[in-house]
C-alpha cells in the first residue's frame, strides 16, 4: 500500500490515539501505523472465567489525572472504586504489620525515618519539576547519583531503606541502584508528591475503568476506523524539510509531518535518514523500560473481604512485593493482581511456568492464608517479552541522562514529533501522561502546518 497523508503516526497506545484523534478534529488526514495486531500499547484486556475482562497492562487512573479523566468522560466510558476496605499487609525488615488507614505499624524510629525522607523527597522533587529539570540548580549533583545513593544519605534505618527499595520497585519496576535521582525527582513531582503515586484513595490506584482500561484504546480506535493500520511493524523513515517517508511492512506513507509515539528502546529500532541527531540518539539509548511480570489470580469469590482483609499487601521478602483485589466490576469472580517487579521479575522471568506459578501461589498464600493457593484461573503477563513493549510501567533515565540530553526528550527533529508517556510533564509513566503527550504533539503539528501555509 501506497498512501499520502498530511501526518503518520507511529503507535497506536494512548499517545498515538489521542494524537490521531486531536489531528483529525482539525482537520487533518492521518494514518496510524501500529506493529502489533491490535491497538492499546501498553493497556490490554484478558478474559476471567464467565467473561469478565482483566487488565493485564495498566490499569488505574486517578483524582488528579486530569487528561485521561477527560478522556474518559468524552468516550462515553466509566470508572469505578479500586477496594481497599479491610485490614492491609505490610512486611518490611522482619516485621509483619495488619493495619487499616494510610500508615502500618511499626518501629517508632522506622516511621520517623520514613516521613523525614519523604518529606525532604517530596521537598525536593517539588523544586525539581519547577522549570525543566535538568537547568535545576541542583541538577546535576542529583543526574550524577542513582536514587539508591540519594536514600542511603537520607533514609537512616534498615528498615526506613528497605520501605523505599519496595516503593520504588512498586513505582518504577527497577531498582533504585538502576535509575538517576534526577529522574526520580522529576517523576515524582510530577505527580504531585510521593502518596499521590503510592495511595489507592486520592492517588493513583483509586480507580479503575469499566469494561478495562483497553477499552480507551478501542473507543478511539473505533472513531478513527481505517485510519489505523496493524500488523504494520515501522522498520524505516525518512526525512527532510519537504517532509517524512515512513516503510513499515507492505506499507509505504508519505506525510508532511510524522509523530513517533512507541517506548524509547524501539526507536533505536527504526532505522531513520537521516540519522537522529547525537543527543536524540544518546537519549534513547539510555532510557531502558522497567521489568514486570504482572499476575491476575482468580478464586470463586473474593474470599478475603469476609476475612477482613482488603486485598492490599507489601513485602519486601516476597517476590510478590504489591497486592491489590482486583475483583472486576460485576464481583465475581474474586482476584487478587499481583506484581514482580525489577530485580524480581529478573528472577522469575528465568523460572519455568509452573515453578514461577507456585512461587506466586506461595507469596499469595504467606499473605492471605492456604484459600490463596486454590485460584481457578492464573493469568500472567511477563512485560519484557511483549515484543513491541520490552518492559513496563515506562521508561527510565539512567544517571547522567537528563542533564545531558534531556532537551531532546520532547523536542521536535525536523518533522518528526515525539511522544510517548515519558515525555509527559505530569505523571510520566501512567495512561494520563501518555494522554498528554498525545495533545502535545497535536498542537506542536497544528501549529507547524498553519505556519507552513502562512508562509506560503
């Protein structure tokens, strides 16, 4: 197939839905090319047993995700309440903690530790996302650290160390030793602080969406019809000040405008012509994604709630280190999400099948009694090997990244636009950034294509 358009997009995930949406309202001809054979990215439904569907890619949205609420609303779709009402788990050091509310229990100096540094974190990352991060003042002393290095200088306790190791696995899926302070910083101010990541109430695991959060991907997709093309894996592009010249298999697109808006590891993929500038290209090669093996357990019912327990748990001794009930909308049947995330997911993802199943069984079991190890069905996603994924939640900078290369990761290169959830201002890494993203490079097209015209 041959075709002319005024802009091609690369992905069909939320960035590049939203993107083909905003593009077409102002009247623009786009096609959308998409690798795998549907579209989505990285949100995917499964089915549970009598038909209810699952997410098995992300998942939550919450209060002050303003842009994929919206989003939401304009799609005609619904959210409703993640359940939390219960008895929660913690397991942090070698101390087990039952507890409802925001806060377990545990040893005074533990807590006080863990509030002091969050406070000097949420300090910070608010100062950091100011102005563009890396002309910070304090910018490159926090690009030349990991995050590991930042908590061992603030968090003074075993245990205050070992709660920010699980949250920051629980956040980023990587450890805090792989990943820049800067970049930390930058994520979690634009957030809004640290409880607006980690909370189920008023953060971002409140809510969930009707029907799975894919259904956002197929509402838009639906409305763009055979503007989208799958099965259509981008291998080559070409560019100059006329405009873009994109290949993907059997298929060859000529537009005056492309937006890129797959994870930053397969654009080095794509072979481009010219070449990418030396700091778009260095930029990509250090932001490798997050590592995550997420698994749906399902059981008759939600045997838990009768128990008392609200399905949420923590530990930092489990390879299931995140818990949450994720018994759909209707209630039925009962199931439990769980995570193995960074260097836990390393370790699993080398497991057999049914040896990785028995561990998860075993941690579900240490939390929430022998009822866990009898589900009916287990349903896993291993992230990394989603071929035109390579990992979850998002993207991360390695230290030295931002300070670096950082103006790159938005800026436009030529006629190529870039989107994608970490390129978002506000809550990068989440469906909400991604949608962000979208709108961007939809206003930075429109005004480049009412510029060339005037300049006609």
């Amino acid at each position: 197939m041959d075709k002319s358009v005024d802009v091609v997009i690369v992905g069909a995930g939320t960035a590049g839905l939203v993107a083909a949406r905003d593009l077409v309202r102002s009247g623009s001809e786009v096609l959308v090319l998409e690798a795998r054979d549907r579209v989505g990215g990285r949100l995917l439904n499964a089915e549970l047993p009598g038909g209810s569907p699952i997410e098995v890619g992300g998942q939550w949205v919450g209060p002050t995700q303003h842009q994929v609420m919206a989003l939401i609303e304009e799609l005609g779709l619904r959210t409703y309440p993640t359940h939390h009402a219960g008895r929660h788990i913690a397991e942090v050091g070698r101390s087990r903690s039952e507890y409802t509310g925001r806060i377990p229990r545990a040893n005074p100096l533990t807590l006080l530790d863990i509030a002091q540094t969050q406070l000097r974190l949420d300090r910070l990352a608010s100062k950091v996302v100011r102005t563009e991060p890396w002309e910070y003042e304090q910018a490159e002393s926090l690009d030349a650290q990991t995050f590991d290095t930042w908590l061992r200088n603030h968090a003074h306790t075993t245990d205050g160390r070992a709660f920010f190791r699980l949250i920051t696995e629980a956040v980023f899926a990587t450890g805090p030793e792989d990943m820049s302070a800067l970049w930390a910083n930058v994520y979690i101010g634009a957030a809004g602080g640290l409880d607006a990541l980690i909370n189920v109430a008023e953060g971002a695991q409140q809510d969930r969406v009707v029907g799975g959060t894919q259904t956002i991907a197929l509402a838009m997709a639906q409305e763009l019809g055979d503007r989208i093309v799958l099965n259509s894996p981008v291998t080559e592009i070409d560019g100059d000040d006329t405009g873009v010249r994109v290949r993907a298999d059997g298929v060859t697109v000529r537009a005056r405008r492309a937006v890129i808006a797959v994870p930053p590891p397969l654009v080095a993929r794509i072979r481009f012509t010219p070449g990418l500038p030396g700091d778009r290209d260095q930029l990509v090669q250090r932001m490798p994604m997050g590592r995550v093996i997420k698994v749906n357990v399902a059981y008759d019912e939600p045997f838990w709630r009768a128990e008392g327990w609200s399905g949420q748990a923590n530990s930092d001794r489990r390879a299931l280190g995140t818990v949450f009930d994720n018994t759909p909308f209707d209630g039925a049947p009962g199931v439990l999400v769980g995570f193995l995330e960074g260097r836990h997911a390393d370790a699993g993802a080398r497991l057999t099948s049914a040896d990785r199943r028995a561990r998860v069984l075993e941690d579900l079991a240490g939390y929430f009694g022998p009822r866990a190890r009898k589900p009916i069905d287990y349903i896993e996603k291993d992230w990394a090997e989603e071929e035109y994924s390579r990992g979850c939640y998002g993207a991360f900078t390695t230290p030295g990244t931002l300070t670096r290369f950082g103006p790159a990761l938005r800026r436009p290169t030529g006629p190529l636009h870039w989107a994608g959830t970490e390129t978002a201002t506000r809550w990068p890494g989440y469906i909400d950034g991604a949608a962000e993203s979208g709108h961007r490079v939809a206003m930075e097209i429109n005004s480049a294509l009412t510029t060339a015209v005037a300049n006609k």
